[in-house]
C-alpha cells in the first residue's frame, strides 16, 4: 500500500483510535507456490495493550482451509478499510480550474496490521481466547462463558482454532484530500454533506478532523 506523506497517520493515536471502532477484517495468508494468497474475512478483537503494537484474537472452524498455508507461513497480514467514498471530480478541480477538469479519486481509511500468528488448540486456551472476544463484542453480556469440559460450549470448542496475531508492523493510511488547499476540502465536504450517500457522513468527519475545516 502506497501511503503519501499527507495520507500518513498523525500519530500512532490516529490508526489505533480507528481499530477501536473497526473490528471487522480480511486476513491474508500465503498460499503454496504457484497460488494465490488465502483471504479470510472475519471478526477479530484488537487488543493495544498487550505489547508492542498489540495482538489481536480471532477464530475459525476447523475445516478452513487456510490452515495448513498459515502453519507453513505465519507471518499474515490482517487488513480493515472502511469509510471509503467516491468523490466526484468538480469536487477536486483546484479553484483556477475548470471544474470538469478536476480529477476524481477514492478517500478511504485503511490500517494494515503485520502478525505472527499462532493457531491455538488447547482446549483450555481457547476457552480464554473465545471469552474475551466475546467481552469485546458484548459487554453487555447475556452468553455463558465458555470452559473446557464444560456445557454449553465446551463441546463445540473441538470444531474450531483459535488465532492469536501478535502485530509486529502497522501501515495506515487516511486518504482524504491531504495535499489539497482548504478551500477544495471545504467543498468537498459540502459535497459529501450534500450528497448524504453510504458513508459520506464518515468521510466527512475525517475530512474535517484532518483538514481543520
């Protein structure tokens, strides 16, 4: 991923702020020679505090099968994008221009999380790893806990994996409007307000905290 000086996050805040509220992703793993990378879309729970850059936690069933690709090559790379958008090119035309000249783009926010992946398989462990997954998705409560040996979940706990991904690297990237003057920002904000698609409010809001509008 190619990341412009003016798309980089501000700080380590700006990604991390980001994961907290986006914890739905694509995981890729390489696959054998010869074949394309295994792209697995799923939930995961990132964790900032445990060390470094963070872990994160996930599971899959049994019969994935990228198991056997993520065992012969651990390091993966875990990607979320989101608040993503067209942007007409009028919106972009720089103010000396004519508005058809303006050059439409995408803005987006992506953050790229470098792992080590470990497959969990004690029983036990991956009691933990379940729990607290679902302590990040529902606080709230309302499910049993899941123990090992135990009803109601711990006869299932045979028919997964877990994935503890200790993040060794992190590439971010908030493309939005980074090298244009305020005045091109400030109509592209009007435009998303105006246009009030999927995501424009999103966008919008970035656009404004990145661009001081």
């Amino acid at each position: 991923m190619l990341v412009h000086p003016w798309d980089a996050p501000r700080d380590d805040d700006e990604w991390r702020d980001f994961l907290a509220g986006h914890d739905f992703g694509q995981l890729a793993v390489n696959g054998p020679p010869g074949e394309p990378p295994h792209v697995q879309p799923l939930h995961f729970a990132y964790d900032a505090g445990r060390g470094g850059y963070g872990e994160a936690v996930t599971h899959l069933a049994r019969p994935n099968p990228l198991w056997s690709a993520l065992e012969a090559a651990p390091v993966v790379l875990l990607s979320v994008v989101d608040d993503y958008v067209y942007v007409p090119g009028p919106w972009q035309a720089a103010p000396d221009e004519p508005p058809e000249h303006g050059v439409p783009t995408s803005f987006y926010a992506a953050v790229q999380l470098r792992c080590h992946a470990r497959v969990v398989d004690d029983p036990a462990e991956k009691a933990a790893l379940l729990n607290r997954q679902v302590g990040h998705f529902q606080p709230e409560g309302g499910s049993a806990r899941a123990a090992a040996g135990e009803a109601p979940y711990g006869r299932l706990l045979s028919g997964i994996r877990g994935l503890r991904l200790e993040v060794t690297g992190v590439r971010a990237k908030f493309k939005y409007a980074g090298k244009r003057t305020g005045e091109v920002r400030e109509r592209i904000a009007a435009g998303l307000a105006g246009r009030g698609g999927p995501r424009d409010a999103e966008a919008r809001d970035r656009l404004a905290r990145r661009g001081g509008i």
